[in-house]
C-alpha cells in the first residue's frame, strides 16, 4: 500500500519535472553565456569602465559606481562624441525600417501580381531573375552598392552621366553620395535630416528588399481561389477593383508576418548599414546597433556601450510588445 | 483540385518558376498593347536587378586591377586572374584562402549545428508540454532575441577572456581560471580562449541559440497533434513520442533551422572582428571588409570583386535549395499565422 502510494507520487513527480528536464541542455548554455552576460551588462551600465578596466573587470579598483551617468549623458546627448544625439538616432532608426517596408512590401505585391498576369510571355526568365536580390548575403550586397555609389568611379555616377550625354549634358555627373551632409529635401523627416547616404541606402536596400516581400505574396496570390476573380469579372469589376477587392485582401495574412518580419530586419540591420556607410556623414545614418559598436570598437567606453545596450533592449522590447501583438508569436498551439 | 495540391508541395523556386505560365489554357489572351507595355515593365525590373550583379561580375573577370571610369555591364574578356590572385593570396597576411574558407565554414556550421541540438528540446517542451513555468521561461528564451550581438559583447569578452592557457617556467601548463603559475610569475600564453574560433564560436550560440528555439517552437506549434495523441493512447510516454514522431516529422524545420543559422554566421562580422586578433583565425567575411575598409585605395577592384563573388556563392547556393523551407519558416512557421 505504502508503495504503491510512493510510486504513484514518484511517478507524478516525473511527469511533472519533465518539461525542465527538456529545457535543461538549452537553460544552461543560456545561463552561462546569455543571461550571465545581460546581467553583467546591466551592472556596469551604473559604472565608468572603460579599458583599462577590461583586465580585472568589476574587481578593479579604478571602477566606481556613477548611479545613472551614463544614462543622462546618452539622453542629454552630452557624452563627448560629434554629432550624436540620442533622439535622433532613435527617430532615424524608427523611419529607416519604416520607409524600407513601406516601400519594399507594395513593390513586392506590384510585382508579384505584374508576374501573374495570364499570357505574360518569358514569366520564367524573370521569375528566374528577379529572386537573384533574396539569395545574395546583406554583407556582399552592402560593399558592392558602396562601390556603385562611389563618388568618382561609382556605376550610379557613370550611368547618370550617360543618361545626361543622352539628353545632351556632356559634364559627367560626380555626386557625393556619402559627403554630402546637406539633406537634398530639407524638412522631409522633421529632427532628423535626410542626406544623401540615406537615399543612397534607400536605393541599395530597395534592391535587397522587395524580392523577398514578391516570393512571399506569390505563393500568397496561388492559393486565392481563380473563381473569385471570374466571379467579379462576371459581375462587371474592372482589373484594379478586383486588385483591392480580392488580391489585397487576401494578401493582408500573408503579407503582415513577411513585413513585420521586414521591419525588425530593417531596424537592427547592422551590416548592410556598417559597410554602407558606417553611420556616416556626420552620423546622419547611424543606426543604434552601428553606434553600439562604435561605442565599443572605437570609442571603447564600456560603461556607456552597456548602458546604451540597455537602451537599445528597452526600445527592441517596445517594438517586439507592438508587433507581437499583430502576429502572436508567442502563442501556443493549444491557444491557437 | 488534386493538382493544385500537389504543386504547393513542390520547392516555392519551382513553383515560382512554372506557377501559371501557360496563358493559353484558359482560353484568354493578352491584347498585344498590354503585352508589351508589361513587357516594357517587366524589362526595366530586370534590368535594376542584373545591374549590381552584372556590374561587380563584371568588375571580377576583369583583368585590371582599376575600376573602368566608364560604365562597363558586360565583361569585355573573361580573365579569371582576379579569382586566381585571390586563391593563392587573399591578403597581405600569410594565411591561405584554404584557411580564411575554413574559419568561416567552422564558425557558421559549428554555431548553426550547436544551436539547433540545444534548442530542440527546449522548442518542444514549449510546444508541447504543459508546465507551471512556461509563460515566463519562454520571455525568458525570448528575450535575448532583442538584444543585438554587439550589446553583449563586453561581458562576453571578459568571460572568455579570463579562460586562458599559459606555459609556466619549467614547462608546467596553467590553465586559468583553475590552475595558475603559482606566484607573481606570468608565465607565456599559449591560448586565449576570446581569441580563438571556439571561443567566438561559443560568443555567437549566445544569440544563435535563442532564434533557433523560437523558430523551431513556431514550426512545432503547426504540427498537427494528432499523430502525438494516437501514439499516447498507445502508450508511448514523452520521451518516445519526442525521439520517434516529434523529430522525424520537425526533420526538414532542424535542417532549415540549422541553415539559417548557417547564413546568417557566415557574414557574422561583429563578434569577430572585436574578439579575434590573429591573421590566421580571419574568416571571409572580414577579408571583404578589409578590402573595402581603411586599406581599400591600395586593393585591387577586380580582386574584391572576385571576393564578393566568392563570398556570396555558398549563401546563394543554400538559399536557392532551400527556398521554399526559408521563407515559409520565416513567416507563415516562425510566426504563428
């Protein structure tokens, strides 16, 4: 009786430890090298570490807890560093994945749907090259737009000049794209000005872009049934009613994850931007990862690089709170 | 009906390419006006996307080591000297292309591999089971996520930089933080584990391996239960339906998981470039850098194109294999839809 009761409770015991025996192997790695490292982090985000601190860490005695220093400089931007305001950074930052889907998700559907048009000839050809953009590494497609882009021997400059002799201008065109600090349309993002490296960004990562958003609404676009289209046909809908009535619609469950996703890519985009432009000219670029490492590679004040990952945390928490509640990603199967 | 069934198995590329191709079979046709004026559109897109590639393509069979000043698409000849130059000698460093090809696989197949074997079972134990915890260990899983890499790289640094092998005087070996030399002697360090590839390696799972449990959890979460259920009635426990339905039927979500990881550390540039000091440890991605960095007047263009081209290929090539398992894992899986 006595073991019978025992086993039983053993048995329950088992059951119900189970689950941490599963997520063992990953809370232990995590332990170590994730969730040591974010505590870690946040401690010396009240200090003033910097290099020489780097030997003994929080054991040296050259370290001295500042309370909220480092915060109040990075939010009154008086940390002695040209060019940076923390506002701006962020407002930047914010428009940057902002306009990149804006921009990426409507070519991509224009161009999904331009592709599904019945009796387009070659549809295979360009399907074939337009997925060519999705399958290059962000790091190659960065170093090679710099080139593009380069004030004297860049195609961009190269292939307005040739455009310009076609139209009778003979001085060959040598724009500054990545000089150049005065924004070409003044006031177009209030607080934080618009230069040409931007559009410059804009341009490249357009081409990154929007082929990834056209795959996503291809495969959208096959499962709406023909028979809705025939259907609105029949009933007299003109081609563009039937693109907001029926395509767009039904676009919407596929397209919502693919630009959430988009814009959180956007948003921390470090190596497209890094090799880009490196946060340049005059910061006007700069992302708050590319100022992170900054922070950390050349500046090398390591109490404000923590602090300004804390930052960074708390703004990535926001934004994962907002888009999470679009796509619920943390629910569970049972909930579903 | 059963034919479209049918086609959404095939690879998305696949379908992508044949899906809806034959105008004929429905009887309509395009007018020729409309035809065309697509086919104008149409060029024009084709054309923005082949210029980059057709440019730095070109710029890389060409013999040269400038750049043309004027805009050249098309290769005028094909020289593969460029390519040749950057096999034999990389950079200016002594350290072989073999080597740099070497680094980079170990770096993004070690990290993609190591991943995946310890997020699969945390993904499945938020999937499945029901437990006191879940809620709140799961944002606990998450929430490295938001953290971007370089925000953890400090207390990475140090923790790694404190494990350290050294030669002590009378060819003792030291290994701190466990052993020391004993005394005031420094003795010669041998290894840094910062700055070793296992040690960078070990620095990059730190947020490979949170992605990897959130994407296996999402496609697990799509998992009909059904199959579970009928092997619990007939009397497997956890542990068996886990290793003898749950992976076989999660194995083509491990091996995407895995190749995403695979990716996205094969152009890893951050962790590396802090931790890693050593020529010989450089991986690819930071040997484009350095031909566009700071040393970039004196590299010759031809030979960074030919890198570009380099490092890009097995990227493109996973990619292009993988389409369908990539996109559908990143949006409709990853994302609950």
């Amino acid at each position: 009786m006595e073991i019978a009761k025992s086993s039983k409770k053993k048995t329950q015991w088992k059951r119900a430890s189970l689950p941490y025996f599963y997520l063992l192997p990953a809370f232990l790695v995590m332990g170590v090298i994730t969730f040591y490292p974010l505590i870690y982090q946040l401690i010396i985000s009240f200090t003033n570490f910097e290099s020489k601190d780097l030997l003994l860490g929080l054991k040296s005695p050259d370290l001295q807890f500042i309370g909220f220093k480092n915060y109040v400089d990075i939010f009154t931007a008086a940390l002695p560093v040209e060019n940076f305001n923390f506002f701006r950074v962020l407002e930047f930052n914010f428009w940057w994945a902002l306009s990149n889907v804006m921009l990426h998700v409507p070519a991509g559907v224009l161009i999904a749907t331009l592709l599904n048009t019945e009796g387009l000839w070659l549809k295979r050809i360009y399907r074939a090259i337009y997925i060519l953009p999705v399958v290059v590494p962000p790091l190659v497609v960065a170093t090679v737009w710099t080139n593009i882009f380069d004030e004297r021997y860049g195609a961009m400059n190269q292939l307005l000049t040739s455009i310009g002799t076609y139209f009778g201008n003979t001085a060959p065109v040598y724009i500054r794209w990545f000089e150049d600090v005065k924004p070409p349309i003044p006031g177009f993002l209030p607080g934080a000005p618009l230069t040409l490296a931007y559009y410059a960004m804009m341009v490249a990562n357009f081409w990154l872009g929007w082929p990834f958003m056209s795959v996503v609404a291809t495969g959208a676009l096959q499962s709406i049934p023909r028979d809705l289209y025939e259907a609105a046909s029949i009933d007299g809908a003109t081609g563009t009613q039937q693109f907001w009535g029926i395509t767009v619609p039904l676009l919407r469950p596929a397209m919502i994850p693919a630009a959430v996703y988009g814009f959180t890519l956007s948003f921390n985009l470090f190596n497209f931007v890094f090799f880009m432009t490196g946060g340049g000219p005059a910061r006007s670029t700069e992302l708050l990862v590319t100022f992170a490492y900054n922070l950390v590679r050349n500046l090398r004040w390591y109490g404000v690089a923590a602090a300004f990952a804390v930052i960074i945390f708390v703004v990535a928490l926001i934004v994962f709170l907002i888009t999470n509640r679009i796509t619920r990603a943390t629910q569970n199967y049972q909930e579903a | 009906m059963n034919s479209a069934k049918v086609e959404t198995k095939k690879n998305p590329i696949v379908r992508f390419l044949t899906m809806n191709t034959s105008g004929q079979t429905s009887g309509r046709s395009l007018p020729l006006w409309r035809q065309i004026l697509l086919q104008i559109i149409c060029i024009a897109i084709l054309l923005s996307v082949m210029f980059p590639i057709m440019y730095i393509v070109t710029l890389s069979f060409s013999p040269k080591t400038t750049r043309p000043s004027t805009l050249e698409l098309i290769p005028k000849e094909i020289s593969f000297v460029a390519y040749k130059q950057v096999l034999d000698r990389p950079t200016g460093n002594p350290v072989t292309f073999i080597e740099l090809l070497r680094n980079s696989v170990f770096l993004s197949v070690g990290v993609g591999l190591a991943a995946l074997v310890i997020a699969v079972t945390a993904a499945y134990a938020f999937s499945r089971l029901k437990f006191k915890l879940r809620e709140i260990l799961m944002i606990l899983v998450f929430i490295p996520l938001l953290m971007p890499a370089v925000g953890l790289s400090t207390p990475l640094y140090l923790l790694l930089n404190q494990i350290q092998i050294k030669q002590c005087a009378g060819n003792q070996i030291a290994i701190q933080p466990f052993t020391s030399c004993g005394g005031e002697a420094k003795g010669k360090l041998v290894f840094n584990l910062r700055d070793s590839l296992l040690g960078v390696g070990i620095a990059m799972t730190a947020t490979a391996l949170p992605f990897a449990v959130w994407n296996l959890k999402g496609y697990l979460d799509t998992i009909p239960k059904e199959l579970e259920e009928a092997a619990a009635i007939d009397g497997a426990d956890t542990n068996q339906t886990f290793w003898q339905i749950v992976i076989p039927l999660a194995a083509p979500q491990l091996a995407v998981t895995f190749f995403l990881g695979f990716i996205g550390h094969w152009q890893e540039f951050v962790t590396t470039w802090l931790f890693l000091s050593q020529p010989k440890d450089y991986t690819l991605a930071m040997t484009l850098y350095n031909m566009t960095g700071q040393y970039a007047n004196s590299v010759p263009w031809n030979r960074f194109a030919a890198m570009a081209v380099i490092v890009a290929l097995p990227v493109a090539i996973v990619y292009i294999g993988l389409q369908k398992q990539i996109v559908g894992g990143l949006t409709t899986g990853g994302v609950k839809g």
